[in-house]
C-alpha cells in the first residue's frame, strides 16, 4: 500500500499544539515575542523545536522579522515563524516592542485557554488568534529542514470554503463561547491548520526548487520515498527500488540526491533513526524489538548504527527523552 512520506513524517515527529492567545487590539500597538527557550519548556519539554503563528481575524497589521522585515497581514491570513524565532506584530511596520512579561506565559499555560489580552483603549481596531506548535527536529525531520523561516498563507477575499477560513471562524467561535473541550479542539485545528499551510508551500514551490518537499511532488523521486517509508525495515537496495520507483539506480541516485540532498539509501538510514527514536521516546519496546522493527538483523548492530548517526546509544537517547 502507498504511503505518503508527508503524513508519515506528521506521525513520527509529535506535532502538538498548544498554548492560545487571543488578542484585541486598538492603534497604535506593537507585541513582542518570546523568544523559543522560554517558550518550549511550558508547553512541550519533551520536544526541541518551535513554530509560533499569528492568525488574523478581523482588521489588518503587521509582523516584524529579526531581519527587519515587515510583512503586511489582513483578516483572513496567517503567518507562520517556522523556527519560532523572535517577531513583533503590530499595527504599523518595524514599530518597537517591549519584551513580553515574565509571567504571561505563566498564566497562559496555567489558566483557561485561549488567554485573552487587550492592548490600549478604545475599540479594537485588529484581533489575533496566536500559538504555538511544538515538534521533534531530532534526529531527523526533513520538513523542517526545507522550509523557509517565515510563510505567510491565506486570501482575505476568501468566502470561508478553505482551511484557513474555516479555522478562524471556529477559533473565534470557541474563544467566544468557551465550549467544553475548547482546548482540544483549537489544538487540532492548529496542527491540521499547520499542515494545510505546508501543502499549500508544496503546491506552490517554483519547478526548479530542490529539497525534500520539491522531492516529493517529483513522480519519480516521491515514489522512491513513498516505498521506502512504507517499508522502512525492508532490505532495500538501490537497484531495487530503483526498478519499483521505474529508474535506473544511476539515475535514481542522481535525481534522488538532487532533490532531497543525500542519495536514498543515506535517507533511509536517517528515516529509519527517526522512527527509531520515536519509538524509543513513546513506548516502552525493547531496544532489540526496536532494531527489527527498523530493519536491523540485530540490536548491536542497531545500537551501533544509532550510536554512529545519533551520537549516543539508544539507551541515553531513551534516558534523556
């Protein structure tokens, strides 16, 4: 059966979301971010990686980059900050922001979500809806790797048929009314929300663009991807999937290390230490269960290998995740 390489790498990396800020606004207003150490150990411990987004509402605004680029927003877009990496929204571009307070994350993360803020007097002239994802970049996570630091998505003449739309429309709708389960639900929306902004980075990605996600929309080079994350334990050589992907393994190899960076069979290992990794993370599986179940006749030559890629053995990798 046909796997698809994006959803399975979802799967393996832990994508969570979590913690909601809803933000009201009235001009002139400018929020800092905090930066992705202080953040992570509130929401998600366990996982190394950050991406904050800012959905706007109603109104319009701005967001700053640390380069100094500011990026112009309406009701109906959302910005991502693949990285998490410092920003300032605001009402006018490059405008100055106070660092955020050193309990605000406290009380978000404590209290009932979303947390609302309110900035200046007077009507609103802009609202938010703001999170944060939390992911596994270790050891490997290729998506991350090829995404670009800041995407911005959506049509604000959109009539509401989209993801994005529809989003927001429940975002504010559970922010308003504070159903039960309200936290669950904005969690999934923000992670499928997550996913529909790299699908749409996919489908627009210029023909000449290399890298994994251009790989995948490849015919030749996704297929090659799709068999082995469909069966990462098999004994794949290159003339075999070569022939199941319909290449020669010269040209496979060519193709395949022109898109994704490294030749299949270097992918593969690091595939198979993602999942491994990712088991020896959730589960309580023995290490040589672990090895088998990532194609290893053996847990010391599994250990080995893990050791190699990772730079320790699978049993400090456990201990310290």
């Amino acid at each position: 059966m046909a796997v698809d390489p994006l959803s399975d790498l979802f799967k393996t990396v832990r994508l969570t979301g979590a913690v909601f800020f809803e933000i009201a606004a009235a001009d002139p207003w400018a929020i800092g971010s905090p930066a992705p150490e202080q953040i992570l150990p509130k929401i998600l411990s366990r996982a190394d990686h950050l991406i904050a987004y800012h959905v706007v509402t109603t109104g319009k605004c701005f967001a700053t980059t640390r380069e100094g680029e500011a990026i112009a927003l309406e009701a109906g877009q959302v910005i991502m900050f693949t990285s998490g990496q410092p920003h300032i929204m605001s009402s006018s571009p490059n405008m100055p922001a106070d660092p955020p307070m050193p309990d605000v994350l406290e009380v978000a993360t404590s209290g009932e979500k979303p947390f609302h803020i309110n900035f200046g007097s007077g009507a609103a002239s802009v609202r938010l809806v703001c999170g944060y994802l939390a992911c596994d970049a270790r050891p490997y996570n290729p998506l991350l790797e090829n995404l670009p630091p800041v995407i911005k998505a959506g049509d604000p003449h959109n009539k509401g048929e989209d993801l994005i739309a529809q989003f927001i429309r429940f975002a504010v709708s559970e922010a308003a009314d504070k159903h039960a389960g309200s936290e669950s639900v904005l969690t999934k929306l923000s992670e499928l929300m997550f996913i529909d902004v790299v699908r749409r980075y996919l489908e627009n990605l210029p023909a000449e663009q290399a890298g994994w996600l251009a790989g995948l929309r490849d015919p030749l080079v996704g297929k090659a991807l799709s068999l082995m994350h469909a069966k990462p334990a098999h004994d794949w050589t290159l003339d075999e999937l070569g022939k199941q992907a319909g290449l020669s393994r010269s040209v496979l190899a060519e193709r395949f290390t022109h898109f994704v960076g490294i030749p299949p069979m270097q992918y593969l290992a690091k595939w198979r230490m993602q999942i491994a990794a990712e088991l020896l993370t959730g589960g309580s599986a023995n290490v040589a269960n672990i090895a088998g179940q990532v194609g290893y006749a053996s847990e010391a030559a599994f250990s080995r290998a893990f050791k190699k890629l990772i730079g320790v053995a699978p049993s400090v990798w456990r201990r310290k995740c």
